[in-house]
C-alpha cells in the first residue's frame, strides 16, 4: 500500500474514531419505571380487565437519543410471571429472557448504539402483548441532523388489536383474525357500532412537515393509510431508509416504518384507515383534522 493510500487510510479510521467518542461524549443516561398492573378499560361497549405498564394503553412511550443508555426499572404488580422484548435493539439485553414474578421486579439496561428512528417494546407472551407494548423512539444525538428536511414535529401510531374476552396465561397463543376490533392507539373509532368508543385525531398545519412513526403490535399484516394523502418513507424498523413514495404502508407483524407526511390538501378532515391485509371488512378509522393556517386552500 502506498504512503497516500496509508495516510487516508488512517485518516479514515481517525475520522470514525472521533465520531464515536463526540457520540459517547454526548450520550445521555434515562431512567423509567414501569409498573405492570391489572387496569379496567371500557371498550365496544363492555369494561374488562387488562394488564397494561402505568395503566396505559398502548403503554408509555420511551424518548431518548441515539447512543445513550437506558434503564427501566419493570415492577410486576400483576398476577403472572412477565418479560419484556426490546424489538430492534442491536446489543443483548441481559435479563432479557427471564420472567418477572409477580411481586418482584428487574431493571433491563439497554445501551444504544447505531439504532436511529423507532423501535418498540412489548410483553414476550402472546396474550399479554395484546396490551403490554409501547414506543421506543431514538431521536439524532445532539450533534447530528436528520437526513432529510427537519419536520415540524413527530408522532407515534401504533396499530393494535382488541379482544372482548379476558386474556391470560390461558391464552399463549392468539390466532391471526381473532380480534373483536383494531385501534390506533387504543382507539378503535366509530366503526364497531359502540358509541362510547374514541376515536384517534391528529391534529394538523396545512403546509406542515410531520414525522409519522407507525409500529405494527398485531399479529397479523396490516395496511395503513389516509385518505388523499400520500407519504415519503424515510426509515424502517430502527434505521434510515432510502427514500420512496406510497400512498399506504403494508406493515408486517412486528414492524415499523418511519414517513414524512406534509399536508397539502383542502382544509377539512380526513380518514386515517386501519386494517388487516386479509379483511377489509375490520377497518378502524381515525382523523387527520387541518387546522386554519393563513394562505390555506379552503374546501369547496
């Protein structure tokens, strides 16, 4: 090798070295607590019991930034043994495999690395994943930009399933169509004929860039979409992504894909749509609602 090639060789490994000690320098540390509990939730007209983190549903969201360190502290005050997967982190998690008893509880160290955009969490068991899972969103370090346009805002959706019946260990395993209804996050809208049901409404600026992170939690595929509107595609399943056009998504189960949406339609609302590939007699409905921005087209 010639002293040229060396020298950029070595200015190369140079450049990458000081990459990744500016990110250590700027990783921050998080600390969560999630408190798995028995919660009452009222939906397609009857209240049940679930087991939901920080009585949620969908569960709490995590924010942090790429390279930093995070420890959730998972304290099980329900009545089964429960673990929790971390979809898309790239370095083993110890404890990962182990339940937690009820009564006891674990602190899962989760140290980041090159994951960029959104991954999620969940339950491990198939029946307590139902309603145990939530956003993990991993925004540019402090020194970094996005690869695409700055958008004005983000926003998680994340597409789950609802069960009329009890679920618990008795269920390990819930077949694909056996939901009663899906929702966008954890509302399953006005379609299921129960009118206490809410619906999802993303409030939007006409002209506006918004970052949709949309997270597939049902065990079957699903499609994605809003009416009018097309997306731009910018990353998948904890990564950037080269950029393409579509005016739906096809999520498989477990996944995600990170879009830029920028409104541009006529003042109103719209639908946002739901549903299993398979079925298109299940769709869940939402709202994507403009607000009243100066120099906006107005429908007709």
């Amino acid at each position: 090798m010639g002293s040229g090639s060396q020298k950029q060789g070595f200015m190369w490994i140079s450049g990458l070295l000081f990459l990744n000690t500016l990110l250590l320098s700027t990783a921050d540390v998080h600390y969560y607590d999630f408190f798995l509990q028995e919660s009452q939730f009222t939906k397609l007209c009857s209240t049940k019991n679930i087991l939901t983190v920080n009585g949620s549903f969908p569960g709490p969201e995590i924010r942090v930034g790429r390279g930093d360190t995070v420890f959730v502290n998972v304290h099980n005050q329900g009545n089964s043994a429960v673990s929790i997967k971390w979809e898309g982190v790239q370095e083993s998690i110890d404890g990962s495999n182990d339940l937690i008893q009820p009564g006891r509880n674990f602190t899962y160290e989760i140290k980041l690395g090159n994951e960029i955009g959104t991954l999620w969490w969940h339950a491990t068991s198939a029946w307590a994943s139902t309603t145990v899972h939530g956003a993990f969103v991993i925004s540019p370090a402090a020194n970094e930009d996005y690869p695409f346009p700055t958008p004005d805002s983000d926003k998680t959706i994340i597409l789950g399933e609802w069960f009329k019946q009890e679920l618990t260990e008795a269920n390990q395993t819930i077949a694909p169509g056996q939901a009663d209804a899906y929702t966008i996050n954890g509302s399953p809208g006005d379609t299921y004929g129960c009118s206490n049901d809410t619906t999802f409404d993303y409030q939007v600026n006409y002209g506006g860039l918004y970052l949709v992170r949309v997270v597939n939690a049902v065990n079957q595929t699903m499609v994605f979409g809003i009416a009018y509107h097309t997306f731009t595609v910018v990353g998948q399943n904890g990564a950037y992504s080269r950029r393409s056009f579509t005016d739906s998504l096809t999520l498989a189960p477990a996944q995600v894909i990170d879009v830029l949406l920028c409104p541009n339609q006529n003042l109103g609302h719209y639908y946002i749509i739901a549903r299993p590939s398979s079925d298109t007699k299940h769709t869940t409905l939402g709202i994507l609602r403009y607000t009243t921005t100066i120099n906006a087209p107005q429908s007709s």
